[in-house]
C-alpha cells in the first residue's frame, strides 16, 4: 500500500514515483494496462525507466500518464506532477525579487482560473505544434494590438477550448495595465477573468466545432490593450510568450514602425522551467532588425518561452 502523503519523498521526480509504487498490489504491467483503458499509451519499460531515473516525462502526451497515475498510485493531486513539470508557468529570466513575485502571482492566478472553469493544465489533451505571436509598434512608439496563430493537434480525446492568459505593460504611474481578446474566426470566448493586480487577462477560447483526436486546427485571436494602445516608458522593455506545455515551435515577432526603430534589441529563449530537481536553461543574445521587424523563435520548448527586450534610450552603434 502507498505510503501516507506524509511518508512520501519530496525529491525528484524518479524518487517519488519509485516510493508510489513501492509495495503497490499492481506490477508495471498491470499499471501500464489501466492506463490503456483510460486511453493513455504508456508501456512498462517506460514506467521502469521513470522510476530509476534514467528517462524522465518530456512530451506532451506523457503528462496525462503522470497525472493518471496519482490517481492510480493514491497519492496527492500533484505530488507527480509538480516533480516532473513544476508549477511554475513563467522561465526565470526575471530580474529582482518584485518581478519573480510577480510571476509566481500571476501562475497561481492562472491555475486558480483554470481550476474554477474546470479546465485540468496537467491533462494534455492537446499538443501545441506552433504559436505565432506579432506585436504592433506604431510611430508614437506604443503597443497595438498582438496577433496569436496557434496550431493544435487533438492528443487522445477531442478538444473544444483551452485558455489563455495575457499580461498589459506597466504604466506611467507604475500599475499594470489589461488587455481583452477578440477571437478569430470559428471560436469565441467563454468566461474572462481579469486580474488588475497583475495586470493580467485570462480568457476561456471555445472552438465552434471541436477538433477530433488526432484533428489538427487553426486558432487565431488578438490581444488588445484596454484603451486602444500601451504607452512606453524610458529604459528597457520587454514583451515575451510563455507556454507551460510543450511546443514544438515559438515564434514573436514586433513589427516596429519606421519612425520607431529601436536602438538596443535582445532576444531570450527558456526551453524548460525546471521542476523538483530540474533546471531551465535561458539562452539570451543580441538581435539585428529584419526590416522593421524583430524575431526570436525556439523550437522544442517543453516548459518556456521566447522573450524580446528592446529601448530607443541607447546611442545606435556604427
């Protein structure tokens, strides 16, 4: 029998699967079967390797199985899950205290939402094979609106509506500022929460028609700031996509104006949050403008984002 939650381990993610099964009455075989009958592929050898700790669960499909087996093993919501992808939802590019505060407020914020629209972020119903995001800069120097091409493709059962979560600038007197979506042609929006101390919007998108499993679709939405345009302040800023799920490939991209080229530009890329016993990894370097446009893709992001920093304070170098 699994030992009470307060028995368990609190290391890696290996340590803890391997102390859920032990003394369990189902070997890996049996376990591996239960999870066929919930739809979930996931064979013995694979369970063993995760146990031991020689692989761990990467891709999509592999968090429903982690999840199914909390329920299989008896052990606490999350217990597994926290391990193999963490809890946060944002790469730890982060530069002071108040700025992680932030984040971490802002992830439990969103969890919380899902929660209550009963919508499960642990349950990957559907892998995200490419996210497009375009930022509009205009010649005054303010943000417009962002344009946001998802790709899905329908994992083992059919997916009618995901979330999402956008976060407004700071402003001229230093709170955060909201956006609102608009959905694209076949979806629309469901329940919207706004979160003023945050800054941040998190909205419920509702396909027209459902994709089947195995089903690739296209959703398209636009943020827009709550006023019409985002004033820029002096100094650095910063507009970066974050996705707590496995993406195959990310895209931002500003489109600045032409009266509004900026001076210093900058790229990041995070391609795993670490979880219990796992580190992400940030790449940062320096961007050249395509035009007017600024981009910064990652492909194979597990749990991270892509992040664009620009300025108009900087003398342009020669």
């Amino acid at each position: 029998m699994t030992p009470g939650s307060g028995q368990l381990p609190q290391g890696s993610f290996a340590e803890r699967l391997s102390a859920a099964l032990a003394g369990q009455p189902l070997g890996l075989q049996r376990i591996s079967q239960r999870l066929r009958e919930m739809g979930i592929s996931c064979s013995p050898s694979t369970l063993s390797r995760w146990s031991n700790g020689r692989t761990a669960p990467r891709r999509s499909q592999a968090r429903r199985a982690v999840a199914a087996l909390e329920a299989l093993l008896n052990v606490p919501q999350g217990y597994l899950t926290s391990a193999a992808f963490g809890e946060a939802t944002e790469p730890a590019w982060h530069g002071d205290d108040e700025e992680k505060r932030q984040a971490d407020l802002r992830a439990a914020l969103h969890r919380q939402d899902a929660d209550d629209f009963g919508i499960d972020l642990d349950a990957a119903d559907a892998e995200t094979i490419f996210l497009h995001e375009t930022l509009e800069i205009d010649a005054q120097r303010r943000g417009r609106s962002i344009r946001v091409r998802r790709i899905l493709r329908a994992l083992d059962r059919p997916v009618e509506r995901f979330l999402a979560g956008h976060s407004g600038v700071t402003g001229p007197d230093g709170e955060r500022l909201l956006r609102e979506l608009e959905p694209g042609p076949g979806s629309r929006l469901g329940r919207v929460r706004e979160h003023p101390e945050v800054g941040m919007t998190v909205a419920e998108i509702i396909l027209e028609r459902p994709l089947a499993p195995g089903e690739v679709g296209i959703v398209e939405y636009t943020v827009i700031p709550q006023g019409g345009v985002e004033e820029y302040t002096t100094g650095w800023h910063v507009c970066d996509v974050v996705h707590r799920l496995p993406v195959a490939e990310m895209v931002l991209e500003i489109i600045f104006h032409p009266e509004a080229l900026p001076t210093g530009l900058r790229g990041a890329v995070t391609r795993t949050i670490g979880g219990a016993g796992r580190r992400g990894r940030t790449l940062r370097h320096d961007l050249q403008l395509l035009g007017s446009s600024a981009i910064v893709s990652g492909r194979d992001i597990e749990r991270g984002g892509v992040r664009i920093e620009w300025t108009w304070d900087e003398e342009p170098t020669a």
